[in-house]
C-alpha cells in the first residue's frame, strides 16, 4: 500500500514538521508513505485568488500525472464526506480489495483548490465543519492515515 500527500505549503515551523515525522515513521510499517510539497502562490503575483488557485492546480495535476491513473484521489474538503477514524480504515480497506493499492490525499491552498483539482478527485474527504490550518490538517490526515492502518491490523492505538 502507497499513501501520497500532496500539500500546498511548506512546513515551516518546527513542531509542525516534527509531527509529520513522527507520523511518517510510525506509517512505513504498513505503507509507503510520503509528502510531496506544492509551491503556494501569492495571489499578488497570480493576478488575483483565481490565478493563484490556477497554478497551484496545475502542479497539483502534474503530480497526479506522475502518479499515474491507478492512484485513488482524496480531496480534503470542508463540504466532503464525513468518515470517523474506522470509517477512514473501512474506505481505505474497500479500496484495497477493490485492487487500489495506491492513494493520493490533496491539501490545498489557503484559498481552496482549482475546478481542476476537484474534477480529478475520485472522493471528497471532510474531517468536520471546521476550519483547520493547513499545516494541522496535515498532521491530522497523517495520525488518521496511522490510526486507520492500526485498526485494519486489529492492533491497538490509544483512545
């Protein structure tokens, strides 16, 4: 099993990096797992909002492509699916019967992600009507990801 996140943003600020470190060596166990980093761009330089989720899109898209089109695509989004951390298990294990083996998750950008990006979405996935910062929704995705993989193994995780 192969999970990507692909995210908008850098990680900045140490705690922040040393949660989805720790999250991505509890993860290899049970799945290859990495985080590529998509550039965010300044609306300024964009020439407004729209142009910045334009080219954040694209290279969204150009990592998808790279993925190839077997890789089942996850979409955070405030209006997507609510899935408690064994419905996350029982998704991804449907999936992985099903003959997915390989998964995508985007995080977008501050300002949402372009049509494009949601077109290629097979699923939207919503962890509550809040907002979360984008660098905690990444460590958020990861723990669940982790926390999903202990529960399909039957194996115990804290509550």
């Amino acid at each position: 099993m192969k999970f990507i996140v692909i995210a908008v943003g850098k990680l900045k600020e140490r705690f922040w990096t040393e949660a989805c470190a720790e999250y991505l060596k509890r993860l290899q166990p049970y799945a290859k797992t990495e985080v590529r980093e998509i550039a965010d761009v300044d609306p300024r330089r964009a020439g407004g909002v729209e142009g910045a989720r334009d080219k954040e899109g694209a290279a969204i898209c150009a990592e998808l492509d790279k993925l190839g089109p077997d890789v089942h695509v996850a979409l955070l989004a405030i209006d997507g699916k609510e899935r408690s951390s064994v419905g996350i298990s029982q998704r991804i294990d449907s999936l992985a019967l099903a003959g997915k083996s390989s998964f995508a998750f985007i995080i977008g950008g501050s300002d949402g992600v372009s049509a494009e990006v949601r077109a290629r979405a097979d699923e939207l996935l919503s962890f509550g009507p809040i907002t979360l910062p984008h660098n905690l929704a990444r460590v958020v995705l990861l723990e669940q990801l982790y926390r999903a993989q202990k529960i399909s193994h039957g194996e115990p995780y804290h509550k």
